[in-house]
C-alpha cells in the first residue's frame, strides 16, 4: 500500500485576542486537519492594526489541538512565512495586508500569494461575500489556487462572478475529513 506524502498545511490568520467569527471557522479547520494527523499543520498569527497576538495566552477564547505548530508573526513581511505545500489565506487576510499603514510589507504579502516565487499552493478559504470593500474580495478571487467555499451559494457567487467551475470546491462547514 502506498501511502500519501505527507502535507505541510500553513493557515496565514490575522489574529486578534477577541473572538472573531472568521477566525472560529478557520481554527476549527486547522485543528480538523490537524487532528488527523496525517500532515503537518501551521498556524501563523499575524498582527492587525487593532492587535497582535503574541502567544496562546492572547487566545483563551480557542482550544487548539496539540498537533498545531503555532507561529507568532511581528509583521506581514513574507520572509517571516515558513516554508509549506499548501498556504491558506482568507478575504480578511487581504484587508488586513492592504490597509493604510501597511502597504509595502502588506503588498509584498500579497504578492507571494501569486508571484510563483515560492513554492507553496495558495488556497482562499472564503466564508462570506460582501463583507470586505469590493477591490479586495476581486483580488481574493483573482489569485491563482483553488477557492474553497464553506457553504453552497458561495460557489454559485464565485461561478456567477466569472471564476472557473474547476478552481470551486464546496465543503460544507469548512470541514470534510475525507478531501
């Protein structure tokens, strides 16, 4: 029997110390894969221009798997980003990167999602429409990589705004252990 190489999973979150719809659904697919324990799974907490979380103290309001690595970032400087097979980002992600007072590093964040220069497959983890400005939510849909919905009418969204049926994959509640 052959068995499937493992995956190193890295989840870019713009971390706050307060409990954030978002940030619930895309911790609780981090600890889903994690607690599989097939791949290796990394959380990089970034900061946002309201917090930046230092450590799992900063967190009480989440209980994480013991099998997630935790990286605690200082910026948004994409050097800072760990090495990995698949790096997942969300819409909000965007926002945070493309904020007034961080438009260089912010940008260059941004632009390794899609510059080919590295090594990782980009992965939108996308949760809602409508929610950040308009430019942004294009850009999410415009990077290269597949564009995981968590629930039916966002991939009818997705389809309807012109992004390719093959990049649109449906996982109800964020969670399918079998994919």
């Amino acid at each position: 029997m052959i068995t499937p190489a493992r995956i190193t999973w890295t989840f870019l979150a713009p971390s706050l110390p307060r409990p954030a719809g978002g940030l619930i659904a895309l911790f609780e697919v981090v600890n889903a894969i994690a607690g599989e324990g097939r791949d290796l799974v990394r959380l990089v907490h970034l900061p946002t221009a309201d917090a930046q979380v230092r450590d799992l103290g900063d967190l009480p309001w989440f209980t994480f798997d013991d099998a997630v690595e935790h990286h605690f970032a200082t910026s948004l400087d994409p050097d800072e980003l760990p090495d990995s097979d698949v790096v997942v980002f969300t819409t909000m992600l965007l926002a945070v990167a493309l904020a007034p007072g961080t438009e260089a590093v912010g940008r260059r964040l941004v632009e390794s999602l899609h510059d080919g220069q590295r090594s990782w497959c980009p992965l939108l983890f996308l949760q809602g429409s409508g929610v950040f400005p308009p430019a942004v939510e294009d850009l999410a849909l415009r990077l290269p990589g597949p564009k995981v919905c968590v629930g039916s009418w966002l991939v009818e969204c997705l389809l309807q705004r012109g992004v390719p049926a093959a990049e649109v994959v449906h996982i109800p509640n964020g969670v399918d252990p079998h994919r």
